[in-house]
C-alpha cells in the first residue's frame, strides 16, 4: 500500500506531466466551450458575407480530451482570430448534413508555437430524404485516433450554392465542473455577489429549509417576480394579492360569499322572434278625436288614449284610423307614453290642470310621424313605424299621445278615430274646455278606449319582483329585454344569479316603476326622506349583499276644495345580477326610473297638487370573469305631478310636493303645486371573486 503525493519536487523526484493536470482531471468533467471572449460567441458559426458555401467561426477557446502517447488529458485549444471553412457542394440528388468539428491530433509533433496540432474540419455526412448527422461515432471513424469536438451541424442542400445560418444548427456547451456525489459536492464560499451569469441546473430534488416554518423565500423589499408552478399551492397562511387574472375556469375548493346560483333554472336565451299583431283593438270605431280644432271655448291640439300591453314585446308599428277636414297642413305627432300605474290611482276620468304638458304623462319610449294632407275625408287605416327599441312591457299602461304642430282652425282639422269616449258630457271632445258656472276646466281622458293596432316582435324574458333565478347562463340577441314585472311584493327587488357567462349586448333590463309602493319602505337609491341624493354614494353600504333596495313612493299630492290630490309615482325597481363568468354589457341599458307623479285632478271648487315623483331604483352587478363593454344605467327619479287648475287660490292641504328622494321640494305657489322630483338612484357594477 501506498499514499502518494503530487507536484512535491525533491532530489528524487521532479513533477511530470501527470502531476501538472492533476486539478483539471479531478475538477473538469466534459470538453466544452471557454468563454475566452467575455461574450458568449467563442468559436460560434456562422453564415459567410455575403452569403457563400463558407462558414465563418468566430474566435475563442474550447477545451478537449485527447490521448496522447498513452496519456489522457483536456488540451487547450485556442482561435485567436475569425476562421472561413469551406462546405462542399452537394450534387447527390438529396439533402445531407456536416458536423463542423474542432480535431486534435493524435500523432503531430507540434511546432514551436503548437500552431499545427489542432484545426477546423468538415466529417460530411450521407445524402439521404431527410438526412442526419454524422453520430459521434462515425467522426470517430472518419478521423482515426484523433480527438474532436463538434462545434456545430451543417444542413447542405442538394444543389444550393449557400449556407445560411439557418442552416447551421449550434453544437456548442460549457464545460461541466466540480464534484456531485453524495456526499462530496463542490462547495463555493463567499456571498455570491462577484458570480456573474451563473445558469443553474434544472433542481432534480427537492428545496426544502432546514425547519418547519424557519425560512422565507423573498421578503417585503425583495420580492421574487413571477412563479410558475404545475402543481397545487398548498398554504396555512393566507395567500394575499392585489388581483387574480384568468376566467377562474380551473379554480376548484374556493369557500365565498358570492353566490352565483346553481344553474338550476337552465340557460336562458332570449332571441327576436317575427313581427306579427301583438296588440290590437281595431274595430268598433265609433267616436271622433278632433286634433288641431279650434271650438268656440278654446284650441285643442292634443288627444290620448290609452292602453294596457298585454304582453312584452319590441314594438315596430301602430296602425291607426284618420281623416281629415278641410286641408290641414300640419303634421301629426305620435309618441307612446310610458304611465305611472301607482295602484292607489282607480281613476277612470283623468283631468289636470293648464301646468300639465303632454310629457308630464311620463318618458316617450316610442314616436313616429305623419303629415296631414295624406289623409282623406273619410277614416282610412294608416301604419306609421316607430322609432327603434320601442319596448313595451306586459302590465304596463301606455299612454298614445297624438298632438299636431300647426295652429288650430275650426275648419281645416284633422281626426282619429277612437272607439268610445266615457266622458260625461260626450259632447266634448278630448282636450276641450268645458264650463260650470263661468269655470273652465281643461279636462282629459285618459281611459279613452283607442282604435289601433300595434304590431311587434317577441323580445322578452318576464320576470317577477321578490324572487331568485338561478340560470346556468344568459344571452339576449340584440333588441330583445329582461323585463321586471310588477307584483304584490314589488319593494323587494328581482334577484339574478348566473352561474357562466351573461351576454346583455344591446339588450335591455326594465325594471321602470317597480319599485316601493309604500312610502316607508326603501331607505337607499331614490329613496325617501331626502336620501335619493346621496343614492350613488350609499349604494357602496349595500354593495356586499343581495338585499338591494327599491327605489321610494313619490308623496300624494294634497286636496284643496272637491279635488284628488295626485299620487306619488312608484320608485325605481332593484336589480341585482350575480355573474359567475363573463359578462358582456356592450351597449346594453338597465332601466331602475321611478315613476312620474300623477297630476292633481281639477275641479271647479279646488287646486289639489300633484304627487311626488317616484325615486330611483339601486342596481347591483357583480362579475367573476371578464367585463367586455359599456352599459347604461338609467336611475332617474320620476318628475312629479301638476296641480288641478281651478278657482281655488289657496295652498293645498297637506304634503303635496314631495318627491321620493326629495330631489326638490316641488311647487307651491297659489294655483301651482308642482309635485317634487324623485332623487337619483344608484348603480354599481364590479368585479368580485
């Protein structure tokens, strides 16, 4: 047994080329590349300029083991300036691949400068379809005992006169050091901050700290950037961020308080369907509407009637009866008036004072022109389009507002037809005055049955105030509306939960009027007692929870002598949607008004006021997904209602001008109580996960 040492000089012994590598063969593991050049590019190759069937090696070092007179060791081997080498051209008749190599002679004796040992040459390989590489072995037969390193692939079309360096496919590694088996690793000592461009391994095991919960990985100034993981995140702790991305598709197990419903409802889709006769009451004419006429008592330029809808549809067209007297040359106004139906208001006989404008009736949600001289003598079918998006909804009261906009003339007047007129004196034509006593009255009908028919297409999911649906998902073609019905428990908004994705593109959410009908109810959103002006503030209160509340009931105006003063309109419905995917509200309105108060009804003895616009609704969406789009949240409060024209001068008797909300405290001048305007609602759309 012995225990030898190496590179100890003694009269014995001197050190021999053994003992000289004796570091580089215990720590050099591979040949490789150097980096003699401080960039990465030692011995790099690359396409000649201008392109040719030459290659260009850039300088640098590499390293390669070579077995010289019975003797191993890594050789240096150094191109201290940029080198061309030739590829030969191939004319085989199929595509074929050359390794670039770096050969070290076995045998030569080298020179003085060791210039002739080492050089740059090309193993060709085998023309074939879809040719290889020659493997490490075939350039071992190609150049004997020799010692190589491939540097580079050459791929060399049959025929081509170039080499690109697309051609060229790099063969080029570092060099492998160090010890890495246990238990004997290379150790590096110091604290790292010298090392530069130190590539690690990928970890083959796993990184563990030398204790449960005694390390961190970054800290609050130095945080690691991105982490990619393919597997789960298993924490004690919380996991804080500012912001999760993704759909959430692939989020299983998260405990929240955001509900998105089951999906036990099913999918609901809403298409258009074709237009066809939705409302019709078309026969049975048998009474005049005189527009533009001008009697003995006064001008009467305007007429309505009204109606219920039967059904929720995107209304197109109304068919309606004239004729004409003389030659008017005026044009005649249509406009369908949406009405406050409060449920207070039983009143067949509708009379208001000179304060009331035709729009006070409410919102024109439709209108359409017609000139006068197209009429005939007699009555005659004529259909006249509406403007777009004419939403009609089922229980809803419709005003049909016809007016001309011409002076009027007892002789020259036009007329539509209309099938009853209930009022008293029938005699009287809509809008006239009548007189008691020396007293006028400006007096209308508003349960004037009309001859008319309306033609419509489906559009519309019907949905009910105070409850829940649960959807897997939502989609509304363009034009077509989710409309809130009213009902008996109409202060409790209408809850949407959907579980997926929820389209609302150029779509519609009506939930006009269907708000509190009680005047207690509805502390936020258009509510009363003079908190609808702080709606879109105090909505963030409510904006955790399902229980949105409605919009509040408009005052009822006070009596003065024999009148009715009018009813508060209703507040503005609550809407709340609960998106569990993507949500698309491109162009889409969601409509939570409150109502127009009703006009006080005039008589001869009184001046009540009118009601109190309803206030607006509160409208709640949250998204887990994607938000795509800009909606529109219609929260207005309803304008309130004109007093009954009469002799009385006195003020009314009574609250009579309170909005919902308390928008303004209304009018309340002798002969004028103008009913107060309903606050502002409020709307909120955010994105929860």
């Amino acid at each position: 047994m012995s225990i030898l040492v190496a590179k100890v000089n003694g009269p014995n012994k001197g050190w021999n080329d053994d003992e000289f590598t004796t570091i580089e063969e215990d720590f050099m593991k591979s040949d490789g590349i150097g980096d003699d050049s401080g960039t990465g590019q030692d011995l790099e190759v690359v396409e000649d300029a201008p392109a040719s069937l030459n290659v260009i090696v850039d300088e640098g070092v590499c390293y390669v083991r070579t077995t010289r007179s019975g003797r191993s060791w890594y050789i240096r081997v150094k191109v201290d300036s940029a080198e061309t080498v030739a590829i030969a051209q191939n004319l085989s008749g199929n595509d074929r691949i050359d390794a670039l190599i770096v050969r070290v002679s076995a045998s030569v004796i080298p020179d003085a400068t060791a210039s002739n040992v080492a050089t740059l040459e090309i193993v060709e390989g085998a023309p074939a379809v879809g040719p290889s590489a020659p493997s490490d072995g075939d350039i071992q037969t190609a150049i004997g005992s020799d010692a190589f390193y491939r540097i580079a692939d050459v791929e060399v079309d049959n025929g081509v006169g170039q080499i690109f360096d697309a051609d060229i496919d790099d063969q080029r590694a570092g060099l492998n050091f160090g010890f890495n088996n246990s238990p004997i690793y290379t150790t590096f000592y110091g604290n790292g901050n010298n090392l530069d461009g130190v590539v690690h391994s990928p970890v083959d095991e796993h990184l563990l700290a030398d204790g449960n919960g005694t390390r961190n990985l970054g800290a609050t100034g130095t945080r690691w950037k991105d982490l990619w993981l393919s597997g789960d995140i298993t924490a004690t702790g919380d996991v804080v961020a500012n912001s999760f991305a993704g759909d959430g598709s692939g989020i299983t197990g998260i405990t929240s308080d955001r509900d998105y419903g089951d999906g036990s409802d099913g999918a609901l889709s809403v298409t258009l369907g074709s237009e066809e006769d939705k409302e019709d009451n078309s026969t049975n004419g048998s009474a005049d509407m005189n527009l533009g006429y001008m009697s003995w008592h006064n001008d009467q330029s305007s007429g309505y009637f009204t109606f219920e809808a039967t059904e929720s549809i995107l209304a197109t067209k109304i068919h309606l009866w004239f004729k004409r007297t003389g030659a008017p040359a005026g044009n005649v106004d249509v406009d369908i008036r949406r009405v406050a139906r409060n449920s207070d208001f039983t009143k067949d006989l509708y009379r208001i004072g000179l304060e009331a404008l035709p729009d006070r009736f409410g919102p024109s949600i439709g209108s359409a022109t017609i000139a006068e001289n197209t009429f005939t003598t007699g009555y005659v079918e004529y259909t006249l389009t509406l403007s777009a998006s004419t939403f009609l909804k089922k229980g809803e009261i419709y005003v049909v507002d016809i007016s001309v906009d011409r002076v009027a003339s007892d002789s020259n007047y036009s007329a539509c037809q209309i099938s009853s007129n209930v009022i008293a004196n029938n005699n009287v034509s809509i809008g006239d005055w009548t007189g008691t006593s020396g007293v006028s009255i400006f007096a209308y009908q508003i349960n004037t049955s009309g001859m008319f028919k309306i033609e419509g297409k489906s559009n519309s999911e019907d949905l009910d105030t105070n409850r829940v649906y649960r959807y897997s998902s939502i989609s509304l073609a363009a034009d077509c509306q989710i409309a809130v019905l009213r009902s008996a428990f109409q202060n409790n908004p209408a809850i949407i939960k959907c579980q997926g994705n929820c389209d609302l593109s150029d779509g519609y959410i009506d939930s006009y009027g269907n708000g509190a009908n009680d005047r207690l109810i509805a502390p936020f959103g258009g509510s009363t007692f003079n908190h609808g002006e702080f709606g879109a503030l105090q909505v963030g209160n409510v904006a955790l929870l399902y229980g949105v509340f409605v919009g509040g009931l408009g005052a009822v105006g006070g009596n003065a002598g024999l009148g009715s003063g009018g009813p508060g309109g209703c507040g503005g419905g609550g809407v709340v949607l609960a998106v569990g995917g993507n949500l698309d509200v491109t162009d889409c309105n969601i409509d939570i008004q409150g109502e127009f108060g009703w006009h006080g009804e005039a008589t001869a003895t009184g001046t009540p006021a009118g009601g109190g616009g309803g206030g607006g609704g509160t409208a709640v969406i949250f998204y887990a997904g994607t938000l795509t789009g800009t909606q529109t949240f219609i929260t207005d409060g309803g304008e309130g209602g004109s007093s009954g024209a009469g002799v009385s001068t006195s003020s009314p008797s009574g609250v009579a001008y309170e909005g919902g909300g308390s928008k303004n405290p209304g009018i309340d001048t002798a002969g004028s109580q103008v009913g107060g305007f309903g606050g502002e609602g409020a709307a909120i759309i955010s994105k929860y996960f």
